[in-house]
C-alpha cells in the first residue's frame, strides 16, 4: 500500500513510493497553524492553569536576597549614568497626593488581571480568528519572563538598602498587592525584571489599537500602558529599566507568534473560515 507502478523504457513495472509520511506531517503542521473557532471551556482552562503554573514557577525561584540588592544597585546606578533615575522623585511627588496614590495602589493591584482578562475575552467573541495567534503572543511573552525571573533576580526600588523610596501599600494600607503587607510572603519580592505589568498591558494596547473601530478606544488602548509605566514607577514596585525588559518579552512574544502563523496577530483573518467538508464521490456508471 502507498506504493504506484511506473512503466520504464524496457517495459518493466517498477514501484514509486508515496511520500505518505512526509505529507501527513505537512498536513498535521498545516492544520496546527491554521486559526480554529476557540472553544470556551478549553480556554477557561488553559488561561487558569497556565497562569496557575506561572505564579507556581515565579514564587518557586529562589529570592536571592543579596543578589538580588546588588543587581537593583548597578541598576540604579546605570540609570543615573543615563541620566533617567527619576523614579524617587515620581515615588515622592505622587505619594503627597493621597487620593491619587491610593488609586495607583489599587490600579497595580487589579488592572493588570481585569484588563488583560478582559481583552482576551473581546478577542475570543469579536475576533475568534485572530484569538489563538494573540494570545501565543501573551503565553510566549510571560514564559520567557520566567527565565528572566530566575537569571537575573532584582529588588524593586522600594526594598532598596539605603534608598529613599516610599513603600505606597505599607504607608497607606490598601489592599490587594502581592508586593507589600500580609501577602508579601506569597508571592516572590524578587523577580522584578522583566515587568509583566508593561509587557501585559502593552500587549493589550496594542491589541485594542490595531483591532479596535471606534477611534476613542483606540487612543484609550495606547494609553493604558502608559498609564501602566507611571504606576508602576509611582509606587516604587519598578525602575523603568524593567519596562523595558518587559517590552523585549512582548517583542519575543509576536516574533513567536509570526514565525508559527506566518504573519502577525492582527493581519490574520477576523472570523474563522468555514471547515470545508469533503463531497461524497458519486457512483460512476458501469
């Protein structure tokens, strides 16, 4: 089976095999890279236990303390080289203004899960074509975070030796923050870099700029990372040099995702094609 018979020039038959191996494999490989219809109950569960599995390897590296207060040092100092190490006076001047960092608490503490959540489940009900393809682009983002979370362990500003940073959830007693308070023990003080608070946030700007219609979302979308990198600065849990790690993931995401599509998210179609059925072979005439 699998094999036909050619005829050579000397009249003999001879076998031809059928590459029946190679082109399964292709057809496999097509059928993986083409964007299927998402099915709810399957991305519950992978959005839990994927980001279950996330929390578990984040908090599981080790806090190395002391490395960790070395590499936030030369951090800061690289910054002051460059001249941008404004994070102590952004800490200082938001946190005099009460209503204003309590609300930047409360904004690190749940935007980050609402929002993203909430674009993913845009995507699945508006634009079931490109969900898959975008949401590799989150998936690969925060995977490659987690190396960058075990390989180079930094404090955020706030645990600083000898820093003058404002630690905003202690002084003013707001809830919800993994980073400060009676759930600090849950969650590890030391994977500040890369910040998937940028490389999330981007990720969803950037899918509601480009996927968007109505102009004043748009600019909403290209606001929301902005706003991020502000917050995340403001109440001293980031330096900007960890938005940028996070930018580098998320660009580490897309190339992900256009290497196994073969196109970017957001140019693949809006709706999922129809699955062509094969027609039944009709009976031919005797």
């Amino acid at each position: 089976m699998g094999d036909s018979t050619v005829t050579t020039l000397e009249g003999r038959e001879e076998a031809v095999p059928h590459p029946v191996a190679d082109s399964s494999d292709r057809g496999l490989l097509r059928r993986l890279r083409t964007p299927r219809r998402p099915r709810l109950w399957f991305e519950i569960l992978l959005i839990a236990v994927s980001y279950w599995t996330y929390s578990l390897i984040r908090n599981a590296v080790p806090e190395q303390r002391a490395e960790a207060l070395r590499n936030a040092d030369w951090i800061w100092r690289v910054e002051h080289d460059l001249g941008i190490a404004v994070e102590e006076s952004v800490n200082h001047a938001v946190n005099s203004v009460t209503w204003l960092i309590v609300g930047m608490n409360y904004y690190y503490a749940t935007l980050h899960f609402v929002v993203t959540l909430g674009v993913l489940v845009w995507l699945f009900r508006y634009h079931p074509g490109r969900y898959a393809a975008t949401r590799m682009v989150l998936f690969a983002t925060t995977g490659v975070a987690l190396v960058g979370y075990y390989l180079y362990p930094l404090a955020p500003p706030r645990l600083m030796n000898g820093g003058d940073f404002v630690d905003t959830v202690m002084v003013h007693q707001t809830w919800g923050s993994m980073a400060s308070g009676d759930l600090k023990n849950m969650s590890n003080q030391y994977a500040a870099m890369p910040s998937m608070h940028i490389g999330w946030s981007l990720w969803c700007g950037l899918t509601i700029f480009a996927l968007a219609s109505v102009p004043w979302v748009r600019v909403l979308g290209l606001l929301y990372p902005a706003a991020t990198l502000v917050v995340i600065v403001a109440t001293a849990n980031h330096f900007w040099l960890d938005a940028v790690g996070g930018i580098l993931c998320l660009a580490f995401g897309f190339t992900v995702a256009r290497l196994w599509y073969g196109a970017l998210p957001y140019r693949l179609p809006q709706l999922v094609p129809p699955v062509s059925r094969p027609r039944p072979r009709s009976a031919s005439p005797r």
